[in-house]
C-alpha cells in the first residue's frame, strides 16, 4: 500500500492526511464511531510511510491535524470564527510535530510500539503546553464505548490513548507490507491488548459507606454563541424558577426530600455579594428549600479586573460555610494570556472579561449537612474534567460523593456538549465512582462508576430532580498513580525514538519500507 500512495501527487497525500484526521475526529462524540480512532491513525502513518520529503511530511500532518481540529473542535466557531481557526491553526501544529516522531519511530524494527509513544509524548505535550495546554481530542476519550474503556481504572486515558494508537500502528504495520508474521503478531497485539483492558473489568467501585440525597436543577439559558448566558441575572432567575419547580415536588412527595441541591457552574453571572439583587435571588431559592445549595458563581477578585469561578456551600442559616474555586480555566476563555499585549491586536479578546484566577486547592470541601453528618464532597467544574491531576485530587484527598458543575450555554447545539459529556463518563471510569453531572442548559445527567449513563438531560430545557448517590472512599490505581503509567510511556518512547537515530537516515524509496522494517 505504501507503493501506491507514494506514486501519489504530495497533494493528494495531503488531502488523504486531512480525510483520515477527519475520520479520527469521527470516533470523538458526538459521531462516536470508535473505530475511526483507530483507523485515522493507520492512515495518517501509511501516508507518512510512503514520503520521503520532509517538507511533505510535515505538510502531511498538518493537514491531518487541521482535518482532525477542524470538525472535532469547530463548535469553537458558536463564539468566534477567528478563535475556532486560529486554534484550530495552531493546534494542528503538535501533528506536525507527531509526523517527525513517526519518521523516527519507523526506523526501529518495534516501530508500531514506539510509533504509539509518539502519540503519547505528543498528547502529554499539548495537554500541558502552551497557558496549561488543550488536551480536549486525547485519542483516550473517543473509547469510552469501545472494549478499550474497559481498562481506565488502571491505565487512565493515557493508557487508553496508548492503547488505541498502538492498535492503528499495527494495522498500519500489517498493511504497509502484509505477511503472516505481521498479522500473527498484530493479532497477539490485539489479544493481549483486549487481555490487559479486560483486567479493568475486575476494578469494582468500592463499598458504599452510606448514602445521601442529591437535588439537582438544570435552569435553562438562552443559549448560543457568546451572549448565550443572556442579560445580566437571566441566569440566576431561570434557577431560582426551576428550584420553585423542584421545591413544589419535594413539597408535594413526588419526589424525596435531599441533603443538599446543586446548582451549575455560572447559575450566577454575577457576585452575589457585590450584587444585591442576584444575593437575594440567591438566598431566595435556599430559603425555598430550606436545605444547603451548592452554588455555582462568579466572585470579583481577589484583584482589579479579575473574577473566579466558584462553587459556594450555601447554608439556609449560616450563609456560605465553605467554597472550592475552580482550577482549570480555559485560555482566551476565562483568561487571556499576554493580554496586554494581545488584545491591542484582537479587539475581540475584550469579550473574555475579567481575568479569571485559578484555584490552587483541591476540589474536595467538607460540608455539614442539615442531619448533622459530615460529608467529603468532590467538586469539578467544567473544564477541571481535562486535567488527569485535578481529576484524581478528588479521590486521594478523600471525596466521597462526586458532582460536575458546568456552564455549556454558549455552545448549545454543538458537539462540544456532548463531547465533554463523554470526557465525564471516562472519569467516572477512571475512579469507579458515580459522577453527578449539573449543568446550565444540558446536559445534566447521572453516570455509574462502569461509564453506563443513568439518565441524561436535553440540550437547550430546563429540568430538575433528586438523585441518590452512595458514599465511597475507594480509590483506583489510575487515580493514585495514573501519572506514573503516562510518564512511563513517554519515557519509553524517548527511549525508542532516539533509538531510531540509529536505524539509519530516511529512506529513498518509500517501497522498501516493507523490507526494511521486518
């Protein structure tokens, strides 16, 4: 196969890069067809197979980064068009970089194992660089459905992403120059691949050590692109609506009373200390229940001209008791990097607002709750979900009940809803924990530790209900040590790929590929 494509015109190699980066975005949600994962990275290496010029190859996988990007983050374009291309533009720059790790890698004679460390070292990479990375399309979270899922408690999505990519070398491998050798050896590949997965299955949630009440509300928003929160405290007033709503059940016994309610990340858009009207909207609707609300909002400071995001503990009688603040914030989202140097050039960037301040403490708060209990709440919001460590802190320092606070207003009707929707079920994989997702506008919905999803909301509707989640303490391998299996793996292909400095220079003749990699 490589013959051919190296009789192909660069830019039809290049077109074929930028189809397969498309086909991988397809495996993501909300398409999910898993396989193309797989497939996608196959492809992506045959092409790369079959180039001898480095101009090419590196134009190769930019274009497959640019097909990958473009569909699976293009809902980016609901706020900005120029902020969607230039990530996109951007972004696709780490595949170029991946190509000429794959250059190397197929020098070795174990080229489809480093050739998936490649992948690794890239993914570690641009989930942590540049402004704390964008590790948002991990090959790991197009397998949350696949057999591969199976494994997250002890390998994490970098494993995962591992996993999979490994699985597209083989295929490459087998198809680069078919034999009996190769497809055995692809097939013990996918066996003890299956094998290792499977061990996961074995990973239960831990024991429940008691249970608790979770109220949830769903307000609704007006949804869509950059004014899609809607006028100052429209928000806060749709919350306050859908509490009434969820108090009336309560009230009536249609459904039972809870311990405590979440509201969303932004469910208030504005302090509700410094803005009267949205703190008495506030204790309004905690009055209403009678019972503690976790309060998703927005706090000016601590400086001038800066916000964070937080999630307050808001007590009926004392007022808020305790607060976590969120970590992760999304670069030229909630902050802007350079910023006095960039918004000069970007008008646009205004529209970011304050500048947000990450927390530094870990999202697990320890509320009382109206029975006197004390209870060990994890707390993510929104974009912690794409940091592996933020996620883990949850567990190791003790939460027991897990909830996801989210705003998704602007991007309603777009895929990165359900994208993120299905980066949350791979967590709940991950620690073997239920995870209760609230959101602004949707989706909301309940996930068992095994990723099945309970229930789920509608995009763009208001809803509410009570849920109860069991307390667990257990803690997986991938959460306590999920770090030391990706460093490991990036360690190893270091390893690998400067050993393909050794297996001479890059090939003449595409063709031989075959003979020269065994």
């Amino acid at each position: 196969m490589t013959s051919w494509l190296a009789a192909r015109h660069w830019s039809l190699q290049t077109a074929a890069a930028i189809v397969f980066g498309v086909l991988t975005a397809a495996g993501f949600a909300p398409y999910s067809w898993w396989p193309l994962a797989i497939i996608g990275p196959a492809g992506l290496t045959l092409i790369i197979l079959a180039t001898t010029k480095w101009r090419f190859v590196l134009l190769h996988g930019y274009g497959f980064g640019l097909g990958l990007l473009g569909l699976g983050v293009g809902w980016m374009q609901a706020i900005f068009v120029e902020a969607m291309v230039a990530l996109v533009a951007i972004m696709a720059l780490n595949y170029a970089v991946l190509v000429v790790l794959l250059r190397l890698a197929v020098r070795t004679p174990w080229w489809p194992l480093t050739a998936a460390a490649a992948w690794t070292i890239v993914e570690f990479c641009f989930s942590r660089f540049p402004f704390d990375g964008f590790g948002w399309m991990r090959l790991g979270y197009a397998m949350v459905d696949s057999p591969i899922a199976w494994g997250l408690p002890l390998y994490g999505v970098a494993g995962a992403g591992f996993l999979t990519a490994l699985l597209g070398q083989l295929l490459a491998w087998v198809l680069d120059a078919p034999s009996r050798r190769r497809i055995l050896i692809t097939a013990i590949g996918l066996v003890a691949s299956l094998g290792l997965a499977g061990s996961g299955l074995l990973i239960s949630a831990g024991p429940s050590l008691g249970e608790v009440r979770v109220g949830w509300v769903q307000g609704g928003a007006p949804g869509g692109g950059v004014y899609g929160l809607g006028a100052p405290r429209t928000l806060t007033r749709n919350h306050v609506a859908e509490s009434a709503t969820l108090a009336g059940q309560i009230d009536a016994g249609t459904l039972p009373r809870p311990d405590f309610v979440v509201w969303p990340e932004n469910s208030t858009d504005l302090d509700p200390y410094h803005d009267p009207e949205t703190g008495a909207l506030v204790r309004q609707a905690v009055a209403r229940f009678d019972l503690p609300v976790l309060v998703g909002t927005i706090l000016d400071g601590p400086g001038a001209n800066e916000r964070q995001t937080a999630s307050l503990w808001w007590d009926p009688a004392a007022g808020e008791t305790t607060r976590y603040i969120k970590r992760g914030i999304v670069p030229f989202g909630e902050w802007v990097p350079l910023r006095s140097l960039l918004e000069p050039l970007i008008p646009e960037l205004r529209y970011v607002g304050a500048q947000s301040v990450a927390g530094t403490a870990p999202g697990v708060i320890t509320p009382t709750l109206p029975d006197g209990r004390t209870l060990r709440l994890g707390v993510l919001v929104c974009y912690d979900l794409a940091f592996d460590q933020v996620v883990a802190d949850t567990v190791t320092h003790g939460g027991q009940v897990l909830v996801v606070q989210s705003s998704n207003a602007m991007y309603q009707g777009t895929g990165q809803i359900d994208q993120q929707f299905a980066i949350t079920r791979a967590r709940a994989m991950e620690l073997r924990r239920e995870i209760l997702v609230v959101t602004t506008s949707g989706i909301s919905g309940l996930i068992q530790p095994d990723g099945t999803v309970t229930f789920q909301t509608s995009d763009h509707t208001a809803a509410s209900g009570v849920v109860a989640l069991p307390q667990r303490e257990n803690v997986t391998f991938t959460a306590g040590y999920g770090w030391l299996v990706e460093l490991a793996l990036v360690i190893a292909g270091a390893v690998g790929l400067g050993a393909g400095l050794f297996y001479g220079r890059m090939k003449k003749h595409p063709n031989e590929s075959g003979a020269l990699h065994g």
